[in-house]
C-alpha cells in the first residue's frame, strides 16, 4: 500500500515540479491556422470552337474537345473540370430539362442544400439555371442554358479528390464565378 501511495504522490508531485522549475518563460498557445488559397484573377477570353455556340472561358483553363459538342474545362492546378454537354433540340426540351434535374438531385443524399437560381437574358435567348450543391457531394455546381427552341447545354463541376466542402469551397467559388461567366456569355451560332 505504501509504494501505491509513493506512486501517487510522484505521479502529482513530479508534474508539479517541472512547472515550478521550468524555464520560466510564459506558454503561449498557437493561433489557429486556415488554409489560403488564393487564386488570379481571371482572365476570360472567347471560346469560339464549338458546334453550336461561342462563350467567354478562363484563360487559366484547359479546353479537351470530346466530340459531338461535348467539351471538358480543365483547371489542372485545382484538380477540377467542369464537363459540358451540347444537344439540339428536337421537340424534347421537356426531357432534356428532367434530365438535367434528376442528375442534379441525384446528389441530394451527400448535399446539406442545393439552391436554384434561375437564369435569364431574353434579348440573347439565354433561359437556364445555376444548382450550387452545398455539403460534401460529387459536384458544387451544375447549370443548363437553352434558347428554349434549337439549343441546349449544361455544365456540371467535378473535383478530383474526396469531397470535402470546407476544404473545396475557394476552388469551387472561383470556378462558378468562370460557369456564370460562360452562362452570361454564350452566344448561339
């Protein structure tokens, strides 16, 4: 019982004498830290080689032309691409817009909200709506644009690593400021 007891009281005595006896200059915590990520600022130039449409992309981007009016926006450095989709419209707008829908709330198991925000430039024949997916789903954003008689496009964000909201958001709010950039811009041929 006693060599409890002698352990107990080094246990608390010996801490206690190393405050005592230390160096004495005053613990100071650490401040928190935060990740900054800082991107330039973009520098829009006109896309004018696909199919059906011309619109403003970040010079910064890479564009891979897949065919058929399909076309990949690469940010290599945020490890991101947004993949758009070109398709005419061949009496089937009411289809291609439940598509798009369903994609989108597809991701609604992982998403903490998505939010619509429509979309409209009547004098350019521009109609649409931008998805911001909040939460650790697949994609942060989606969008389609149609002229509501020949045209129809829709973009959808993609990272390349786990999604992680916090850690994503600077990347993903650059990137949907260059998707509502291409929205505004599209001009159809």
């Amino acid at each position: 019982m006693n060599t409890i007891k002698r352990f107990f009281a080094l246990g608390v005595l010996l801490p206690a004498m190393a405050v005592f006896t230390s160096c004495g200059e005053d613990v100071v915590p650490k401040p928190e830290a935060y990740l900054r990520l800082d991107y330039k600022e973009a520098d829009y130039m006109i896309y004018d080689k696909a199919c059906a449409l011309d619109f403003a992309v970040n010079s910064k981007a890479t564009i891979v032309d897949k065919g058929d009016c399909n076309l990949d926006i690469r940010y290599p450095d945020m490890k991101a691409t947004v993949y758009l989709t070109y398709k005419d419209i061949h009496n089937d707008l009411e289809r291609l817009l439940r598509d798009v829908q369903k994609h989108t709330y597809e991701h609604v198991i992982k998403a903490d909200g998505i939010q619509e925000q429509p979309f409209m430039i009547p004098e350019k024949k521009l109609y649409g709506m931008f998805y911001e997916v909040g939460g650790d789903a697949a994609t942060n954003a989606q969008f389609y644009v149609t002229d509501s008689v020949s045209h129809f496009i829709s973009g959808s964000l993609y990272f390349y690593v786990k999604p992680n909201y916090d850690s994503l958001m600077p990347a993903a709010n650059y990137i949907k400021n260059d998707m509502r950039t291409l929205m505004e811009s599209i001009q159809w041929k």
